[in-house]
C-alpha cells in the first residue's frame, strides 16, 4: 500500500511539475509580442538567439513568471503547514489572520514611515507576519495550544488588523494610498532579476526550513499523546512550524502583496490528488500552489488584472464548496 501511494505521488509531481513547465512556455511565449515555443526555447538556452526575443523572454517575461512560481509553491508549503497544525481545511496564513498582519506591517512602512524601499517592506512584512503570530499564539494558548482556539483567535486579529490598514488607507494622501492599494491587490507586474534574485535565496532557505519542520507535524496529527510516545515536542514543533509558515508569507506579501486563497487551495487540491493522509506534503504542494499561481497569472494578464483579484474570484468560489461540503458531511 505504501508503495503504491508513493508511485502515485511521484505520478503526480511529476504530472504537476510537466503542467507548471507547459504554463509556463505558453506564459512566455503570448502577449503584445507573440512567439514560438520554439523561440521561447531557443531563448532561454541558446546564447546565440536574436537579441530582441532574448529581450522580450529573458529580461521581461522570466522574472514575473518566476515569481509566480515561488510565490505560488511559498503560499502553499505555508498553507500545508498551518492546516496540518490547525487539523482543519480552512487553517491557512489568509483566513487566520496571519497575512493580515503581513500586509498591515508592510503598510505602516509604506505609509506611516513613507518608505517604498524593497527591504524596508519586505522586513515590515515580516515583522507584521511574525508580531501577528505571537499575538494569536498568546492569547490562544490555554494549557496548550489547541486548533480550533487557534483558527477562532486567529480570525479575530485578522479582522482587527484589515480594519487597521484600512484606516491606514483612510488617513494619507489619495497618491498614497491608491499606491499601497495597487500593491495590496497581489501583483505580478513590474518585478525584475533583482527583486527576484534576494526573493529566491530567502525561499531556498525556508523551502529547507519547512523540510524539517513538517516531519514533527505527521506525528502531532496523530494526536499529542502520540507524538509525545514518539519522542516529537509538541509546543516546539508548532511553534517551529508556525515561525516558518509566517515567514513564507511575509516573504510573498513582502514581494508581490497579499494574494489570497493559494495557502488555501493548493493543500488541498495535493492531498486529493496523491489521495494522502496527511496535508504535510510538501513537494505535491508547493507544484500545485505553482501550477495554479501561474495559471492564475496567465488569465490576469489576458484580462489586465492583478493576479489577486484573480484567485480572489477563484479561491471564492473553492472556500464556498469547501463550507458546503464540510456542512453537508456533518450532516451526514
């Protein structure tokens, strides 16, 4: 049986790893300027290709492809790691207020401290993210650490600090905040190789991190008594999962803004396809968070969009037949 589940997600890595590569030339290869796979190929591995499509494909197109394959698989790991501590479907960074904090840190470095810089935001990001986590980690922690406090808690700070940018917004200049509202709508666009380049490294680094701190998160799913039989701290795995979840969100909102529902979705779109146990599956995750960040992206360009009024829409509709089918299973 076990074999037959690890053939079955190897399929299916390399299935989603197949789709990614194919969205992924059909990406570079359409728009204002439209061109061949052939090209696009010739382009990206042939020194000696025409300058002017090495110009459209490498310099133009490359990097906002991929950031929204880091962004993708990042919103997605962070998802799988949050649903697996919370034991719960809708425990992802988005809904249990963890990007909000993200996005409100982000937004006082914008707007309060009137600073654009790229690591200036990225590190409001962070702090946000990391400031949100201790939050609703202390005031959901009664004798231990307990799921569902930890989602109803987390809800409430999320909603607490949506209000707060909000009033952020409110309170500068329209430049200002129609600045940071294009922002906090999830965009792609204008991203080159040296935003790209700092956002890669940091994501090697927690891709890593998450590696680690996933195994300790299989055990915990089986129950805190049997985790603890086998030798797994309970309270420093969550928190080291927690900790590392937080950060691959900080490092997207920090990147391209908050983009909703991916954390969401793509855990568990994986575990329906690899028919697993557990949503702790990093590597299904991260390609499907990819896949359908990517995908997302290719219809927002077609429809001048940013790519998170697009998973907005998307991700809308999943959340409802996610609600409805948990309703109808306590039903049943």
């Amino acid at each position: 049986m076990a074999l037959r589940v690890d053939r079955r997600s190897v399929l299916v890595c390399a299935v989603l790893a197949a789709t990614v590569a194919a969205l992924g030339i059909l990406t570079l290869a359409t728009g204002s300027i439209s061109l061949t796979p052939a090209q696009v190929l010739s382009a990206l591995f042939d020194p000696d290709a025409d300058s002017r499509t090495r110009l459209v494909v490498v310099e133009w197109r490359l990097p906002r492809l991929l950031f929204a394959v880091i962004c993708g698989a990042a919103l997605a790991i962070s998802g799988a790691l949050f649903q697996s501590l919370t034991r719960n479907p809708l425990g992802s960074p988005d809904v249990i207020g963890f990007a909000s904090g993200s996005y409100a840190g982000a937004s006082v470095v914008m707007l309060l401290l009137g600073s654009a810089n790229y690591l200036a935001v990225a590190s409001g990001s962070l702090i946000g993210g990391a400031l949100t986590a201790l939050l609703v980690y202390l005031l959901a922690y009664r004798n231990g650490l307990a799921p569902f406090r930890l989602i109803i808690v987390g809800i409430a700070v999320g909603a607490f600090l949506s209000s707060f940018t909000s009033m952020l917004l409110l309170s500068v200049s329209p430049q200002q905040a129609m600045l940071a509202a294009t922002w906090g709508a999830g965009s792609l666009s204008g991203l080159g190789f040296e935003q790209l380049r700092p956002a890669a490294v940091v994501f090697a680094v927690l891709l890593l991190c998450s590696a680690f701190v996933s195994r300790p998160l299989v055990h915990l799913e089986l129950g805190d008594d049997a985790a603890v039989a086998l030798g797994v701290g309970a309270q420093r795995a969550r928190l080291a999962a927690t900790l590392v979840g937080v950060a691959l969100t900080a490092l997207v909102t920090a990147a391209v803004g908050p983009i909703s529902f991916i954390a969401l979705a793509a855990p568990q779109i994986a575990q329906r396809l690899t028919r697993a146990s557990t949503t702790v599956r990093i590597v299904p995750a991260a390609l499907t968070g990819a896949a359908v960040l990517v995908g997302a992206d290719f219809i927002a360009q077609r429809v001048d969009l940013p790519v998170g009024v697009v998973t907005v829409c998307v991700g809308g509709a999943y959340l409802a037949w996610l609600l409805a089918r948990q309703y109808a299973g306590r039903r049943g």
